[in-house]
C-alpha cells in the first residue's frame, strides 16, 4: 500500500467502529465504497498517532476543565523567562555543548526563530520544531495550513480574534524563546556542509536537550489531558535516566557544576536570616540571592538535575552545619515530589488544595495559621490584591482562598489580571516593589520575609501542643490518665510569641490602611514589620529547640 497517502486519508476514529479498532483494522472511503485494511498493531498504533487520541467522556470533561490552566500557566513572560534559564540549565546536562555554548547557543537560535530565516525553515523542515508541541494531529495541522488562506469570518469572530491577538503574540514569543536553545543545538550540530542525513540527525539532537513533548506513548498522552503537565514530568525524569546510563562521566561532570553553583549559593547565604526563613520550596528550586535590602532575586534550578546535583549537596550541608535534623528530612519529600509525576486530575487539583488549606505546589498553607480563627472575609494579607479583597468581603469568602482558585485553575495568567487590575486600582504600588510590577521580571523576584518559614513552623508546633493540651484536659475531666503531656515551657514560649506576632500584624494592618503614607513609605515600613515577624519567630523556634 501507499502509505504516504494512506496517511493523507487515514482517521481511524471516524471510520472504525470499536471491533475494527480492537483488531487493527481501519477504512478508507473511496466515493461510495469502503475498503478495510487490518495492520500490525505496531503500525496501527502509528497511523493513529494522527489525530488526537481517542478518550472517553470523562476524560475529555476533566481536559476541558484544566485547560485553562494549561493556557494560563505557559502564557505569562514571567514563565517564559525562567523557563529559558532551566531550559538552559538543563541542556547543560543534555548536551555536549560547554557551559560557553550555552548562552551563545540561546542568543543564535532566539535570533533564527525571530527573523524565521531558511535555516530556521530547515530546522522545522528536519523536524526538530515538533518537539515543543504538546500534540500534533491532523486536525491540529489543517488549521495551521487554513490559516494561511484569506476566509470570510463573521463580526463576532473578527471582535473575538482581534482581543486575542495580544495573547497569540505573547504566547508565540514564549515559544520562540523556548525553540532558542534547540535551534542553537541543530546550527552547531548541523555543521557549515550539511547532507540530508547531518540535519536530521542535528534535527534529533536538537529535541534531545531538553524534554521532547511528542516523546511519549498512547495512555500516557490521554492522561496528559487530565493531569497537565504529567507526560513533560514523566519524559523528564525519562531523558535523565537515559542519559546517564548512556555517558554517566558526563552527566556526573555537568552535575558537578551544578553543585559547585549550589554550594558557593550555601557558603553565601548559610548565616543570612533571610535565606533561612526562605521556604523549602524555594530554597530547593531556585538559587536565591540578595542583591539589596528590599529585593530578593530567585534563579530557577534545571528540572531534575537542578534537585539532585544542587538542591541534595544544599540540604547536605545545612543539616551538617546548623545540625537540622529536618533538613534531609523535607528534602526527601521534595525530591519524591519533583521525581513523581503528578497524579491528581488537574480539574480536582483545586478543589483539594481547598480542602487541605495547602498548596500542592509549594506546601504552603493558603490560609495562614494566624489568620484561620479570623472570618473568612478577613483572612488576606498585605500583598493580597484588591479584587479578591473587593470580591471576599461582599460575598464573606476568603480573599486569599479566592487568589488561590484562580491560582489552580488559570496559573500566572490569572494572577497576572489580577495584578493589573490591582494596579488600576492605585494599590499595587504600595504592596509590591517597582521590579515586582515588570512582566517577565517579576517572575524572578520577591519581598524580603514574605510567606516566612519560622513563623509557620512556629503555628505549625504551636497547634500541634494546643491539641495534646486539649487531650490532656479531657482525660482529666473523664478521670483518665493521660497519655501524652504537653510541653509546658514549650506552650508558654509558643503562646507568648504568637501573641507579639499578633500585635506587629495589627501595626502593620494599621500602616497599610494609612492613607497619609506614600506607597514607597508604606512598603518600606511593612518590609520592616515583616523583618520583625521574621526574627521574633526565628528566634522563638531555636529557644523552642533547645528545649
């Protein structure tokens, strides 16, 4: 058979009922007649790799629903931009290229896939340009090539195109940005006399240094649909795998960079308060640095390599030298977490956050200990933007639960709407510093003691004794020994921090209300509050240790 224009005809959904599907056997329409034609499996499978793959009704509902996130979570220059680092970072693993290459390889391929030149016509050409499209069907294909011809719309989907021009212009610059590094692999691999054979194989190459997104098998690609995100997870860890057993010595060396980045990183900020009141996600995904007193700066880590080769020696060497036990202890979690694909359908992800009150991102809770005994229309903070307060004081829900769903189910693009309309409302500038108000900067940068460590640890201990004193007490009025006495210089300590704490954040609810202070004045002095918070209960939990 022709199986070149086999292809061009072949839609086994539309013309094989579930017996021919379960047999291998496909139709294909010619006029008024049909002709069946039964395959190897092998080859079945590939023809179906066509167009999309078939899925019941349910999961085609929870893809429906995650869609959006998927959309919102790609479509931010704050994800574009710290994507190019680990996509850097990580091809510094993935290929042979040296650590000098990498950014020039970046600049010359962004370059190429700007100006859409013929070498970048041949780098799509040999296929390497698939590899950072998550699907590529039929359908997916005749719409591009639809696109290129003139065609009559109506008004309501001219208006609709018109808005969504700025997202596809955005969306497409993020993707260019993301080819950079592969096409600067394909120019470099190619050579300056290439033959047919040279490009397809740089084309290959090209799709091997970072995570190749048409890798991946049938169920796995059906599951993508419910989890996003899960077969770029999987194929990570994959490519790791494969390459280490294919040059461990290279691997093994490129790693070590990694760790040397990491260790210089720790030697820096071991006795720096402010990188230890950082949280466990952030000191193991990014590299943090503090170039001034009201800024911190976050460089994302590579993927996987990023949590073995930096974050391990990190966590290795902070339990070795302030003698903490729950160092190795969390990391352990955060590498299960990073090395496992995720399970949970994205449509419920929120939903279960809710539930659990914490993020399944971060492990943050969404409530805050100090906050949770407060109404709902009164748990937010001072970086809380205006439209969840507006939104959960009129309809008594958390704001901070409020920021958190559209969080789950629409990534940084909704909190990026959020943050603009935060900004027309006048109230940005005072909670947020000017770099935190820059698209694409943003994304790597954040307020000194925000989200502080201590202080949940400390409500986290904190609750832990409330409880065992609450048991305590009812075995005693039922006339029962108690199995479990709390401790009590502990509690006492616990309780009369928690107490100031409390008074610094009504001072600094008071300074936020303040309309007489500038947004510069009131950014500083809430920066100062927060140091306060930071310390008080830094210095609570290593008393409360020592105990």
């Amino acid at each position: 058979a022709d199986l070149e224009r086999i292809a061009l005809v072949f839609n086994p959904q539309r013309f094989a009922g579930f017996k021919e599907k379960q047999e291998n056997i496909f139709a294909i329409h010619r006029g008024e007649r049909v002709d069946f034609y039964q395959v190897h499996p092998d080859l079945y499978a590939t023809l179906q790799a066509l167009d999309t793959p078939a899925s019941n009704w349910l999961i085609r509902l929870l893809g429906s629903i995650s869609e959006p996130l998927h959309v919102g979570a790609v479509g931010t220059l704050s994800f574009g931009g710290r994507n190019i680092v680990k996509d850097t970072s990580t091809k510094l693993i993935h290929s042979e290229a040296t650590p000098i290459d990498l950014g020039k390889d970046f600049v010359k391929g962004f370059a190429h896939a700007l100006k859409k030149d013929d070498l970048y016509a041949e780098y799509e050409a040999s296929g390497g340009g698939q590899a950072g499209r998550v699907s590529l069907s039929r359908h997916d294909l005749e719409k591009k090539v639809a696109d290129m011809f003139p065609k009559n719309e109506r008004t309501t989907t001219r208006v609709i195109n018109a808005f969504a021009k700025p997202y596809v212009a955005l969306k497409g610059l993020i993707e260019l940005g993301e080819e950079g590094s592969r096409i600067g692999e394909f120019t470099r691999r190619r050579g300056d006399d290439p033959t047919r054979e040279d490009k397809l194989w740089a084309a290959y190459l090209s799709r091997e240094v970072t995570v190749d997104f048409q890798r991946g098998g049938r169920k796995g690609r059906q599951w993508n649909l419910v989890v996003r995100f899960f077969n770029p997870g999987l194929q990570g860890i994959d490519k790791l795998a494969r390459d280490f057993k294919a040059n461990p010595g290279r691997v093994l060396l490129r790693g070590a960079l990694i760790s040397l980045i990491s260790l210089l990183t720790f030697l820096k900020n071991k006795d720096n308060p402010r990188y230890l009141d950082e949280s466990r996600y952030r000191r193991d995904n990014f590299w943090c640095f503090y170039p001034t007193e009201s800024i911190n700066l976050y460089i994302p880590k590579p993927f996987e390599a990023g949590m073995i080769f930096g974050s391990a020696p990190e966590r290795f060497l902070e339990w070795m030298y302030h003698k903490d036990p729950g160092a190795m202890k969390e990391f352990a979690k955060s590498v299960f977490d990073e090395l496992s694909p995720d399970i949970i359908p994205t449509a419920m992800a929120g939903l279960v956050e809710q539930i659990a009150n914490k993020s399944l991102l971060t492990g943050a809770p969404i409530v805050p200990a100090a906050e949770q005994r407060l109404e709902p229309r009164d748990q937010y903070g001072p970086q809380t933007t205006a439209p969840a307060i507006t939104l959960g004081q009129a309809l008594n829900v958390s704001p901070r639960r409020i920021e958190a769903m559209i969080s789950s189910y629409t990534g940084g693009m909704g909190l990026e709407v959020l943050d603009f309309l935060d900004l027309l409302a006048g109230e940005a500038t005072s909670k947020r510093a000017p770099t935190q108000l820059i698209p694409g900067v943003k994304g790597f940068v954040g307020r000194p003691y925000v989200g502080s460590r201590a202080v949940t640890q400390l409500y986290e201990e904190k609750e832990k004794l409330e409880r065992q004193k609450a048991s305590y007490d009812r075995a005693w009025k039922q006339g029962k020994e108690p199995k479990v006495e709390p401790n009590w210089a502990r509690l006492e300590l616990l309780r009369s921090t928690a107490s100031y704490l409390t008074t610094l954040r009504k001072e600094r609810d008071w300074i936020m209300e303040e309309s007489s202070y500038t947004p510069t004045k009131k950014r500083k002095m809430v920066d100062d509050i927060n140091r306060q918070i930071a310390e008080e209960a830094q210095r609570a939990m290593k008393e409360f240790k020592g105990m």
